[in-house]
C-alpha cells in the first residue's frame, strides 16, 4: 500500500527540525484570554498583539457585541441550512443592504467565508474557454478559485503593468477575459497600481475583479478600499471582501454593480452548497459594517500608526517589504526561517505577537515577520513595539 | 518556424536559468533536473511567452514536463 501521506514527508521533516532548534511552536499558539483588540494572554503571557487583521479594532465595539447578543437570543445559534433553502433569516438580508450601503453598489452577495467568495465568484463566472489574467502574488483562495473553475488561468509578474498588457492582448479577441487584482497584498502589504491596470484591462476588453480584504474600512475616503482611493471603484466589476478583518468577525462578501448580478445565488457552488453564517455574526458584521461608515477619525490614527512603526523599524535596521508605509501591514524581512522563528519567539518572550511568514505563503520564498496594526493601538504601545523589535532584534543578531 | 528553429530559440533562452550549467535532451525535466523553483518557472515561461508573443497557460505548464514538450508546445502553439 502506497501511504498517501508520504507526500508531506517535506513538510513533517521542516517542522521537526524547527521544533528540534527548541524553538517556541510558531503554529500552535494559544490565545487563553483576549483582553481587548491590541491585548490577549497567550501561553501564558499578556502580549501586545500586532499579527491580527482586526485593523479597526471592531472585536470589542459594545454596540457590535450587543447587536450579536441579541441576535443569538431572538433567533438561536445557527441557521442549520443553505442561503437558498432555509439559511436566510432577516439578519442576512440586513448585512447585504449594509454592504450595498457602504460601497454604494446595486449587489451585494454574503458567502460563509472570504475563501469562499473568491472560491465561488471566480470558479462560478470564469469557466472553460475563459481566460483568467491574474497577479502572480495572488491569495490561495483566488488560486483555487481559478483551479475549481477550469478557465485558462494566465499570471504575469507581481504588479508589472506591461506583463499584464502583454497577456491581455495575445488573448483571442472575443475570448470572454476576467483580470484579478488585490487592493493590498497581505505578505508585503504593498498596494497595487489599481488605476493604471484597470484602464489597461478595460481597453483590453476584461472584466475586472478587485480583492480589497486587507483595505476595507481603512483604505479610501470611506474606507471601500484602494480601488477607492485611486478613484476608480466604478470601473471595478466585482469587489471581493471580508468580514474577519476590519469588520471583525467571519464571512466573505462579494458587490457588483453587474445588471444580472441577482444569479450568481442559483448558479455559485460555494454559495448553494453550504450552511449560511449564524444570526449572531451577521448581526455583528451589519453592525460593525454601519460603524465603519463613520470611521474617519479611526482610520487617521491607524495610518498614523503605520507611518509611525514603518519608520521606527526601519530606522533600527531592519529590513522592510515597501519602502513607504502602504497598508496597516508592515512586513519585516528575516534572514532565514531559522533565525526569523527565533527572532519570532524573542519578540514573543517580550510580549509582542506578530505573524511568522514563511514559504510557500510568501513571495520569492522569504520568511517574513508580518506587523498588522490596529486603530485601538495606542501610540504608547506602538512605542513599546518598537522597543521591544531593537531588544529582540540584538537578541536574535538579526540588527 | 519549425521545431528545430524553436529549440534553438529556446535553448538560448534557458542558459540563464540552467544554472548548473546542465547538458540539455529532450527528456531533461524542469523541476527534477533543472530543479526549476515555482519563481524560475514564472520568470523562464514569460521569456518565452514574449519570444514568440505566445501564452502559455498554467493549465498548459501543468502538462510540460519535459524540454521536449516544451519545444513541442511551443511549436504547437506557433501553429
């Protein structure tokens, strides 16, 4: 018998010898008590957590939390069924609205998870004889997306806007084309340059989907994201976002403007074939989505945060994944794995979270130390991050 | 342009990515033998891609193997 699982042989042998350096477990933390947004105990130790994608600081919103209490009270904790069967209560109704609301847009369409909404947009509208043009530095779920369904998938070179062009114009004229972009890129939190690639596809005759999950509630004058920002929303055909970052809870959303949008709930997998989200999230996602609305002073002081880190960080010594401070993501390039993991569990031992990045999530095979701040961080506690990088950074003999 | 322009075309292009300075057949394997990393692969497929003005899918990558049906791709492809 052939051991299916011999195929992870790699991967048990890098984790093994990592653990066996007698290092702290990057992947097996356990957060025993979360204080508020920017404070949990985790392993026993009360840490400052900057590895989170609660970049508005939603978590603990009392209005967000009572919305949920009283959903759970008034209609139980789960649906038990699909959107199109017996999965739709109000609450998920009153979600789509909120999210038509804050971007302004005629559709609006609630999938359980991020993953999800990718997975089921792309593999749903994408299909055999199509052509796909996307970033190679793509998120997993767009990947798969793609893979689910069966279109010629064609990546170019992250962010270069003329291996885009390239690709776009040897594609057969009517060949029907859809070009897949993201707001943020979450390994090196940079931003890409929305307004000149969608101008490009559009003369290209592509459709154009943008995945703003790292930019919602933060990024653009009402916080609908790069493409937003760069004023060229209404130029995006779909918009793909979630509800576990900056709405800070679980869900993915996609919203169109698209005439014959209303079809993707009869035609999209993911969609149909799933239990809907529980009344008590999408109660808490309505809430936090109206909240984000209002956001703006919220949204000034996270970028002051970023600008704040970036440039801390970067005056240490370090090396950094954007020269300027692009997104709430500030990506700290490490050496190695080894001494990213030691540098990772020194930063812990001082009391400070971050994520541990390490291929193949990360471009160019990099292991990355991944900051994402949050607007509740104080800028005393930004202060104490960088303290606590210069100790742990001397300590690992990474600065 | 027939298969044995491509070939000569395309082995100009791998000499910098064969970094091992490898003897190339037909049969040589990107990722086996070349040990071809997923960035490389990126970076070689575009160069030829703006060769001959062609694309060469993911869906069609996934079935190249070879140097060999590489060439054949591509001439395939060139029509």
């Amino acid at each position: 018998m052939t051991d299916l699982f011999s195929k992870f042989d790699d991967i048990i042998e890098m984790r093994r010898a990592l653990l066996a350096s007698g290092v702290e477990d990057p992947f097996s933390l356990v957060m025993e008590r979360v204080l508020s947004p920017t404070v949990a105990v985790c392993n026993g130790r009360e840490t400052i957590l900057v590895g989170t994608y609660n970049y508005m600081g939603m978590t603990f919103d009392p209005d967000v939390i009572a919305a949920g209490k009283e959903a759970l009270d008034l209609y139980g904790s789960g649906t038990t069924g699909s959107r199109v069967l017996n999965g739709t209560y109000s609450g998920h109704r009153e979600v789509e609205q909120a999210l038509r609301e804050f971007y302004a847009m005629d559709h609006a369409m609630v999938f359980s998870t991020g993953y999800q909404a990718n997975l089921g947009i792309i593999s749903t509208i994408a299909g055999k004889g199509d052509y796909i043009v996307l970033d190679i530095d793509s998120h997993a779920s767009i990947w798969d997306g793609c893979k689910l369904g069966d279109a010629e998938v064609v990546p170019f070179k992250h962010n270069d806007i003329e291996a885009m062009e390239k690709r776009l114009k040897r594609i057969p004229e009517d060949a029907g084309k859809l070009v897949i972009l993201e707001g943020v890129y979450s390994m090196m939190g940079d931003i890409a340059p929305l307004k000149e690639m969608i101008a490009i596809a559009k003369a290209n005759g592509a459709m154009v989907l943008v995945d703003e999950a790292h930019s919602m509630g933060f990024i653009g004058p009402n916080g609908r994201g790069v493409a937003e920002d760069q004023g060229v929303l209404d130029q995006v055909d779909f918009v793909i976002g979630t509800f576990s970052k900056s709405v800070g809870t679980v869900g993915g959303f996609c919203v169109s403007n698209h005439p014959k949008f209303e079809v993707m709930r009869l035609v999209c997998r993911p969609y149909v074939f799933t239990a809907s989200l529980p009344p008590s999230v999408v109660a808490t996602a309505a809430t936090s989505i109206r909240k984000l609305m209002h956001g703006h002073n919220k949204r000034q002081h996270l970028w002051e945060n970023s600008r704040t880190l970036h440039a801390g960080i970067k005056a240490l010594g370090f090396k950094l994944g954007t020269q300027t401070p692009q997104s709430a993501i500030i990506a700290v390039i490490m050496p190695d794995l080894e001494r990213g993991a030691a540098m990772w569990e020194a930063l812990l031992h001082e009391g400070l979270y971050v994520n541990l990045a390490r291929p193949p999530a990360t471009p160019a095979n990099m292991t990355l130390l991944r900051c994402s701040l949050c607007a509740e961080h104080t800028a005393d506690q930004v202060e104490r991050i960088i303290g606590i990088f210069e100790r742990a950074g001397k300590a690992a003999g990474i600065i | 342009m027939d298969r044995s322009e491509v070939d000569t075309s395309i082995r100009a292009l791998i000499e910098s990515f064969n970094k091992k300075g490898m003897d190339i057949s037909d049969a040589t394997r990107f990722t086996d033998d070349l040990e071809f990393d997923s960035l490389t692969v990126m970076d070689f497929v575009a160069a030829i891609e703006d060769e001959f003005d062609i694309i060469i899918s993911m869906n069609l990558q996934a079935e190249i193997e070879t140097y060999g049906q590489l060439v054949d791709a591509v001439v395939k492809l060139l029509g």
